[in-house]
C-alpha cells in the first residue's frame, strides 16, 4: 500500500513538472515572466519624480506670522513680533482679528508700569510660567526697550488715526 502512494505521488508530481514546462517555466518565463517585463516596461516609460521636501521651516515662519498677524497699523520691532505680539496682539492691543488674545491689553500703558510688571514676571513676583520663560534671559537694557517700545503703541496709533 505504502508503494501505490509513493508510485502515484511520483506520476502527480512529474505531472506537473510537464505541465509547467509546457505552459512555460512558472517564474522564468511563461505567463508570470510576461508580466514581470511588462512590469518593468511601465516602470521605464514612467518617470518617477522623486518627493519634494515640503518648506518646513518656512511653513513655520508662515504659522507664527500668521499668529502674530502679518501687519500692523504701526511699525513695531522684530523683538516685540517674535515675543509678545502672538499673546497680546501685534499693537498690543490684546486683540487679534477680532478675538480676544491670551495676553492682556498693554497700550496705554505708561514706561514705568510696563517695565516693572516685566521685571516682576522675569523674578518670578508675578506668576505667569509663559512670561518667565520669555523674559529669563534678557538684560535688564531689553526689558527697558520692550517697555518704551510699549508705551509708544498710543501714540503711534493716535499718529495713524489722524
């Protein structure tokens, strides 16, 4: 019995062998292989053009412009753009669009008061972790500018409306 099945397994095996060979060999040749170079015809015909980096940086300069706000009625430095103007509006107005900013209203307000609320949030006086990360490294002379430069926005703005 064991004879019969190894006889006939042998026949269905070399069976196949001649079936394969007369349809053409499985994965060298035949159907298979046709499509394999048909794969490879498609593949020169077709250019690929490789995948441009996106901008990514520049994205996020547009971003923070964006938040910030892309223009103002009135000149305000660099500094003020990159480190206030996000949370209390590009005029310091608290105001961004018509929305209320997370920072509070700042023009009108004198030198003197701007520069010691920015001296108390940098010694940790008044609480704000936002503020005192921001201030925690600028000199005593940056927080002075920052604060004159606020206390200009009224009239720079009055300047304007005229």
């Amino acid at each position: 019995m064991k004879n019969i099945i190894a006889v006939i397994s042998t026949i269905v095996v070399f069976g196949l062998m001649i079936l394969t060979f007369i349809n053409g060999r499985a994965f060298q040749g035949g159907e298979a292989g046709r499509v394999i170079e048909d794969i490879k015809t498609i593949q020169q015909k077709t250019k690929i053009e490789p995948i441009k980096e996106k901008d990514i940086e520049g994205e996020k300069l547009k971003a923070l412009r964006d938040k910030a706000g892309n223009t103002a009625s009135f000149e305000v430095s660099n500094a003020y753009k990159s480190k206030c103007a996000s949370c209390h509006g590009l005029d310091a107005s608290g105001m961004q669009n018509g929305k209320k900013l997370m920072g509070s209203k700042l023009i009108g307000q004198s030198e003197e008061s701007l520069y010691k609320s920015l001296v108390e949030f940098k010694n940790g006086r008044r609480e704000n972790l936002i503020m005192k990360g921001l201030l925690m490294n600028l000199s005593d002379d940056d927080l002075k500018s920052f604060a004159k430069e606020i206390a200009q926005f009224k009239s720079r703005k009055k300047a304007l409306d005229k």
